[in-house]
C-alpha cells in the first residue's frame, strides 16, 4: 500500500501522519508498515536538539496508526473518512533502544482480537533486526459525528 491509499483510510496529515508505506498486510491477522525517520521531524527540535531521539510515544503512536489500517481492512470499512479511529489503551510498552534520524522503523502489528469496534493489538518496532519498542494497544473505532 502506497501513500495515496494510505491517506483514503486515515485522516492524519503532516505532521501527524506517521506511517509512509504499507509492506503486508493480512486482514484480521497482521500488517507490516514502515516509518522513515527523518531529522526534519518536528519533534526532533525539542527533543533533544543536541541528541535526536524518536519520541517513544510517536512510536506508539505509529504502531496504532498501522493498527487502523488494519482494522478498517479487516472490517471493510470504506475509505469514505466517515469513521475516527481512537487510541484508548496501552499495556506493556517496552522502550528498548533510541530511535535515531536515518532509522527505518518497521512496525509490526498483530490484531488479537476485534469486538463491536474495539481492537486489541500486539505490536512490535524494529530498526533493522533490533527491536526497539513492543506493546499491547487498544484503540476503538467510532463513527465520527457530523456537526
């Protein structure tokens, strides 16, 4: 999956948006994403400007992300933008090793299960073969309101 068909399915933009490429993807089981690291990053400029390091919540963040997509695929839900996608829980986050401008983080995201719109999640990132963060995430889909 290609940019193009990523921004159908979520309504992240720069600088929000944080998956660049869709590798696999097997609905109701797994998605592969990447994430190019790039040190015109907004967050690098604070954090830290004389030693970059990914915040490890925009990993998270990232991983959920990737989780939405493989949601929507799983549901068939339509590209239509009618739907948000909410992060609302996450266990057993495991930070294990910076990541760093120039990095490819690889996500990997297993769907556990999915009830009446909720999703639970276990996710792994990796630089390479070195994983760098791991967790369970929840994250609900809602229709979204029209004011």
């Amino acid at each position: 999956m290609e940019i193009k068909e990523i921004l159908e399915y979520l309504p992240h933009r720069f600088p929000f948006l944080l998956i660049d490429r869709v590798l696999q993807l097997e609905p109701a089981k797994r998605v592969v994403a990447i994430k190019n690291v790039a040190i015109n990053e907004p967050f690098f400029q604070g954090h830290f400007p004389e030693n970059p390091i990914m915040p490890g919540v925009m990993i998270l963040e990232a991983m959920a992300q990737a989780a939405a997509i493989l949601s929507y695929k799983t549901l068939k839900l339509s590209s239509e933008r009618n739907f948000l996608y909410y992060f609302v829980g996450v266990d057993n986050a495991r930070f294990k090793k910076p990541v760093i401008p120039g990095d490819q983080l690889v996500l990997d995201v297993c769907m556990i299960r999915i009830v009446r719109g909720i999703g639970k999640f276990s996710a792994v990132a990796r630089v390479g073969d070195t994983v760098v963060t791991e967790a369970e995430l929840m994250c609900a889909i809602r229709e979204r309101d029209e004011a």
